[in-house]
C-alpha cells in the first residue's frame, strides 16, 4: 500500500514537470524558430518576459521526481540509469544549456553573443524534452530491466524515438497556448494570433504522431498498448483528448480564458494514462511497484517528508504560477540588476 501510494506520487510529479517544465521548453521551441533578430525580436520579448519569474521553479518537480525515485525505488533508478544513461545524460547536458543560455541572453548586450545564448537555450529546449521522452519511451516499451547494459536499441528504437518526438510536440502545444495568454497579458496584441496559429499547428502535430505511434506501440510496447486501449488508462486518455479539442475549439473561438488549463489537462492526462497503463509494473514486465520498492521505514519517512513538503511548499507555489498567470510579478530591469550600456554593446 505504501509503496503504491510513493509511486503514484512520482507519476504525479512527472505530471506536473510535463506540464510546468513542458511550458517552459515549449517556448524554447518557438523561439528556435521565430526567424532572425529582427524578425525574431517581437516573439522573443514575449518568451523573455512570459519566462522570467518561474523557469527556474519548474525544474524543482524534476528534482522532487529524482528524489522519489532514488529514495522510494532504488532498484528502479539503478536500471533506468545504468540501461538509459546516455539519453538521460544529453537531457541534463540540454538542462543546464538552457538555462545558462536563457539566464545569459537577457543581460548580455552584445548581439553576438546574445545569439550565441539564444541558440543554446533554443536548441537545449528541442534536445531535453526528446531525450526525456526516448527514456520515457524505453520503459513503456520493456526495454529496461533490471540487469540491461547499456545500448543503443534501450533508447533508440521506434517506441522511443516517437514519444520523444510527441513530448516535442506537447511541449510546443502548451508553449504557444501559454504564449497567447501572455501576449494578452502583456499587451502584445499583434503576438495572440502569431501563437494562436502555432498552438493549433502544435496540436495537429501530436494528433498525428500519435496516429503513426499507434500501431508502433501495439507491437513494441504491448502491454502499455493494452492498458491504454482496454485497461485502466482508456478513460483518462479520452478525457485527454475531449481537453485537447476543447482547447482547440477555445483557440478558434479566440476564448483564451480557459486554454492554459485544458491544454494541461489534456497533457497531465497523458502522463496518468500511462501510469495506469504499467500497473502493477514500474518496468513493464519485469519489475513490479513491490518489487522495487525500497525498505518499509524509508517508505514511512519518504511520505512524511512528502506530506510536508505539499504542506508547505505546494501552497507557495500555487500562489507563485497564480500571480504569474495574473501579471503580478514582473522581470527585474537593468536598475535592478544594475546592468549598464557598455562600449560595443547592441541591442
């Protein structure tokens, strides 16, 4: 019972990176692609902005993930990590990159190196997001065990490869959903339909690698596959897709009110989905939730530590995205970070 109950805490806290952290690296996709400086500027403003007061909070539902892990299924971290530490080494790599290069661009004057950052944070939210979905994808399809050395065909193989490339595609989905309240927000007017039309490109494009994901999963990964169509986790993968049109149908509407919501949903959804879809397995079909699991008094203070750790920090972090999505916090300027125009300096 308790072992069941830490691993559904993981499984919720890897919702909650998706969809938190998804945001984030959904707008490093956009701005790799939002063109050239001048072109580019608009867009990269809003993302500047849009990110400034909680990027770097979102990372803290991966470290609480790793933790869990660790702590409550060391056996599952020493398979993950000995079978997949290559894609889970070039996701930390991009991590760090990213936010170095989004911490460096904003102050740095020189347009040089602006786009020397700008590309390291851009390319580091295509290349995380992939990686952290390949490994995603090696468990789902049964190609981590305990005891699996580590090789190309754990992590690189269709089931893999295609939820990388869905993770991709969800990241951008929230990304540009986000980005159209932020442009309202910040009074972009002329940026609501730029990202309001990526936003549906996005969604049409998880629709379909899901669609080509289909029969890959029914022959790689079949147990996962017959958990989703027939077991526990067909319900929430309806609702995950009522939630993904009715945010689309928002999106048409030009009703942005609810959008940011149902588009988590719809991903937080997902993540649950597959939850239920491994039950009981933790590496389907070789390691069960029991299995893993670690002794019985490192379970009892883990969901103390966990208790306390909703108690105290769940609420300050409901209440930081809650003054983020209402314009509260606003991004420190050069007088508060004492920046000063230097010679050569360009904007």
């Amino acid at each position: 019972m308790m072992a069941d109950l830490i691993a559904w805490v993981m499984v919720l806290a890897i919702a909650a990176y998706a969809c938190a952290g998804g945001t984030d690296y959904g707008a490093g996709f956009w701005d790799l692609l939002a063109g050239g400086a001048e072109r580019g500027r608009r867009p990269r403003w809003l993302i500047d902005h849009a990110m400034a007061p909680v990027w770097e909070t979102n990372n803290v539902w991966l470290i609480f993930v790793l933790v869990v892990m660790w702590t409550g299924f060391p056996t599952l971290f020493q398979a993950v990590f000995t079978a997949l530490w290559l894609p889970i080494a070039l996701a930390a790599v991009g991590l760090v990159l990213r936010g170095a290069g989004f911490a460096l661009r904003k102050p740095t004057r020189r347009l040089a190196r602006r786009r020397i950052y700008g590309a390291a944070f851009a390319l580091a939210s295509l290349v995380t997001p992939f990686f952290l979905g390949a490994a995603l994808g090696a468990v789902a399809a049964g190609r981590v065990a305990v005891g699996t050395t580590a090789t190309a065909d754990a992590w690189a193989n269709p089931t893999s490869v295609l939820t990388g490339l869905l993770a991709v595609a969800a990241t951008a989905f929230l990304g540009a959903v986000f980005l159209c309240s932020d442009a309202l927000r910040f009074d972009a007017e002329d940026l609501v339909d730029y990202f309001r039309v990526r936003a549906l490109f996005a969604f049409a494009a998880v629709v379909v690698l899901a669609i080509v994901a289909l029969p890959v999963t029914h022959d790689d990964a079949r147990y996962v596959w017959d958990g989703l169509t027939g077991g526990w986790g067909l319900l929430p993968v309806i609702l995950a897709g009522v939630c993904g049109v009715a945010t689309v149908v928002l999106l048409l509407r030009r009703a942005y009110a609810w959008t940011r919501y149902t588009s988590v949903a719809s991903v937080a959804l997902i993540v649950v989905a597959w939850g239920l879809a491994q039950r009981p397995y933790l590496l389907p079909t070789s390691l069960t939730v029991s299995e893993a699991a670690g002794a019985a008094h490192t379970l009892r203070w883990l969901a103390i530590v966990t208790v306390i750790a909703v108690v105290l920090v769940g609420p300050a972090l409901v209440l930081l995205y809650r003054l983020d999505t209402m314009g509260t916090l606003e991004p420190l300027t050069d007088s508060d970070t004492g920046a000063a125009k230097a010679p050569g300096d360009n904007y």
